[in-house]
C-alpha cells in the first residue's frame, strides 16, 4: 500500500458519538496518519467541501453466491456492488453450493477472493450436524461460526439439541451468529396452514414472530450456559429487541437488524410480491418501530443486508416456489443516509450502525474509525444529492434493487480501499482489491 490521499476541508464524522466536524484527513501507505489539521500533503488531494467522510462501511452478512450460485452473483460482481455503495468491507454466508463446512471450502473461497474482490473479505464457516469441530481447523481464517438454527435458503441446518450444544460447546473463541428461527416451530406452522391457499402476504404467518423468539431464546440460553460469544443474524421482531433489551448488554451477546425491516412493512407485498420475500420476513410496521428504538437505544449492536440475491426470473415463481432474499449491499449506506437526512438518526448513528459497531461485534481491529492508526478505508458521500434507485443501475449480477423507484438522499461519490480510491462518481477503477479480513478473536 503506498502512496498518500488527503482529504480537504470534508466533514469527518468521528468515532465514539462525537458530533461531525469539518477537518482534513490524511491516508498514508493504507493508514490515516492525521486528522483534523493536515500541514504537509503529498499525493493525491481531494477538495471535501461540501462532502462528508465516514468510515467505509462493514456489510457483516451478505451471500455472494460463490461458488455454484454464480448466475446470481459471484464474489467479484458482489464485492463491485458493494464498493459502488461505499462498502468496504463484508463478512460472507456459507450457504453456498458446496457450503463453506470444511477448510478445504474455506481455502477455496480466500483463493476466489483474493485479487478479485473490491472490497475487503471475510467468511462464515457453516455450522452442520457434525462438523462442531472443524472449527477448530479454520480458526483465524473465518470471521464466525453461522448456525441456521431453521431452514432457509441452501442445505444448511442445525436443530437437534444435541448437536447445537456440541457447537456452543466447542470451547472455541470463534464466535457463533445464528439465523434464529425454530424449525420445530416452523414445520408445525407450515403443516397448520397447508390447507389454506396462501400467497406471499402470508410470509410472516408462516415464520411467525414465535419462530423467531423461541431460536433467539433458545441460542441466548446456549450462549449462556457455555460461556460462548453470540451473534443474533438480522432479527425481525419487537419480541426478540425486548428479550434483549430486558438481559442488558455484557458484550456474550450482540445483534443486528437490516434496512429492509426498518423501510417496509408487511403491507409492501402488496406492491412488490416475492421480491420481497425473505427469511426473516418483513413484518407489521410495529416491529420495524421497535427495531428502530432497538439501534437508538443501543440494543441492538449494528446493521447488515443479508444481501441475498436471486434473479428475477427466479423471484417471478409462485409463492411457496420462489426463493426467499433481496439484495441490498449497494443500497445500505444511501437508505442511510436518506434516513438520516430526515432526522430518524444522525450521522454519528449512521457511523456506529455500519462501522464502529460491526467492527466491534467481529473484532476487526483497525476497522471502522476515522482515528490516527486505524486503516485509510473511506467512503466519500454527497449528503444532499438525490438519487432515484433503479433495478438498471445495480451492479449486482441479479440486477434488482427491492427500493427501485426510491428517491434517496446521499450518494457516495468515492470510495478508498486502505486509501486507494476503488469507485470514483461510481465508476470502478483499475487494479484496486480487497484483502482478507484479520479477526481479534
Ligand atoms: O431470505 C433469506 N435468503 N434468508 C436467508 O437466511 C438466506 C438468504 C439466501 O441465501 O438466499
């Protein structure tokens, strides 16, 4: 990494709460080495009047399709979409074909990865009903251990007891994220409704808000009783932000919640049918309230996507054969900074929901702070240009946005990998990658 980025005059939002400021930052050979005043600029200066800086944004779930899912994205064509939305780092699903399960798949997706990512990277090992100890062979190399504790998207799933307390109990310090719906639960609900002809709008019927309590309620106790670090994937309801709102925070336990859950509610089926289709659904207006007040009050610990995409071709299936997931990586940041641009949270928020936070949840030291020290990955944003989202404009390979027609205030305008600039006015540049992630376990 060599070479020297500054940024003048721009409105850096800081680490730790503090309000935003205008300041120049300076990125020398990957790291910032000064912010606020800088006296001596070499390199490449940019003019930051009227922009703001933040802290390239963390995607901490997203399922880039690689390998056996490339027609709906790969790495390269995810990693593109994420940059274009000022991501610079993502932590990837395991649920891919064959799954992530062994270190050998583990090994094939840094392999993939490297020299074609634009971002930077990190992979979930998946969690069967008996691989708990492989975990021990892929420690260092994976961000976490992802538990499906229902069935979802992909093959993947562990629901028997004795084989979730074999993974809670491994004694391992890689941390565990669970997708938390129970599939007891689940199948007795799917058998209750079978006689019914249901269409989409049912979703949240079917994977009803006790199927994803009891696999909350459940993966806590676990967590628990074995002294294991927690990670509670894209939680959905007002019930799970009460459990762990009434437990408090002690740092066994984190959670995130997503974008989608926050901007639609279930009367959105209505207008986009299976696009909107996902596991966890997209529920009543009251849940996204309370998912809301959950990041305000600090319940919940960060936001992902779970950037999930499927073609459209696969979308426009019938309810019951449709896939379930939306894509979302390039979107998150501008849904944002459109939510803050009408007072629902600040920018500061916005900086601890997309950076410090999943930065802390995953122990990516370095990551995530405008601060002396830490890495010079930055996204430049315009926050008063209007953009209206369209499926065209989209770089994921599936080419659809779930918030096509959305006018959306704040727009990225350059992001930097380690102080090289990867997407400038939203044009990819040349020879600019993503490296692999290291975790503080
Ligand atoms: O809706 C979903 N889609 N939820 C998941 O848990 C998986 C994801 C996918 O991979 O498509």
């Amino acid at each position: 990494m060599s070479g020297s980025l500054t940024f003048r005059e721009v409105e850096i939002v800081p680490p730790g709460g503090a309000p935003p400021y205008i300041g120049d930052l300076r990125i020398e050979d990957g790291l910032i080495t000064a912010v606020g005043l800088v006296d001596r600029a070499a390199g490449e200066i940019i003019d930051g009047r009227g922009l703001t800086l933040l802290p390239g944004v963390i995607d901490p779930q997203v399922h880039f399709r690689e390998p056996g899912l490339t027609h709906k994205e790969d790495l390269e064509t995810g990693s593109i979409a994420a940059a274009r939305g000022g991501v610079t780092s993502f932590l990837e699903m395991p649920n891919t074909s064959p799954p992530t399960i062994d270190r050998a798949a583990v090994l094939d997706k840094h392999a993939r990865a490297t020299g074609r990512c634009r971002a930077h990277f990190g992979f979930f090992f998946g969690a069967t009903p008996t691989n708990a100890a492989a975990i021990d062979d892929v420690t260092g190399l994976v961000c976490g251990l992802k538990v499906f504790m229902g069935s979802s998207t992909g093959t993947l799933l562990v629901d028997d007891q004795a084989a979730l307390e074999a993974h809670f109990g491994q004694g391992s310090r890689v941390p565990i994220a669970v997708h938390a719906e129970d599939e007891t639960r689940l199948r007795q609900n799917k058998a209750r409704l079978s006689a019914l002809s249901l269409d989409v709008s049912s979703h949240p019927l079917l994977r009803d808000v006790e199927t994803a309590l009891l696999a909350t309620r459940r993966a806590v106790a676990l967590a628990e009783r074995f002294q294991r670090r927690l990670h509670v994937l894209h939680l959905s309801t007002a019930d799970e932000v009460e459990l762990l709102r009434q437990r408090g925070r002690d740092g066994l336990v984190t959670s995130e919640t997503l974008p989608q859950f926050l901007f639609f509610d279930s009367r959105d089926y209505f207008r986009l049918g299976t696009r909107l289709q996902m596991n966890p659904p997209v529920r009543e207006a009251h849940h996204g309230e309370a998912l809301m007040a959950g990041l305000l009050d600090g319940t919940i610990d960060c936001m992902a996507t779970d950037h999930a995409p499927h073609t459209l071709d696969e979308k426009a299936r019938p309810y019951g054969e449709a896939p379930s997931g939306m894509p979302g990586v390039e979107t998150l940041l501008p849904l944002m900074l459109h939510a803050s641009a009408h007072g629902h949270c600040s920018l500061t928020q916005v900086a601890l929901w997309l950076c410090e936070g999943p930065a802390r949840v995953w122990g990516l030291s370095g990551k995530g702070r405008l601060e002396v020290g830490y890495d010079g990955d930055v996204v430049l944003v315009d926050r008063r240009r209007a953009r209206t989202l369209r499926d065209e404009d989209m770089s994921s390979r599936c080419r659809w946005t779930p918030f096509a027609g959305w006018t959306v205030v704040g727009t990225p305008v350059l992001t930097a990998l380690r102080g090289r600039p990867v997407v400038r006015d939203g044009v990819l540049q040349e020879a600019v990658f993503g490296e692999a992630l290291i975790f503080d376990h």
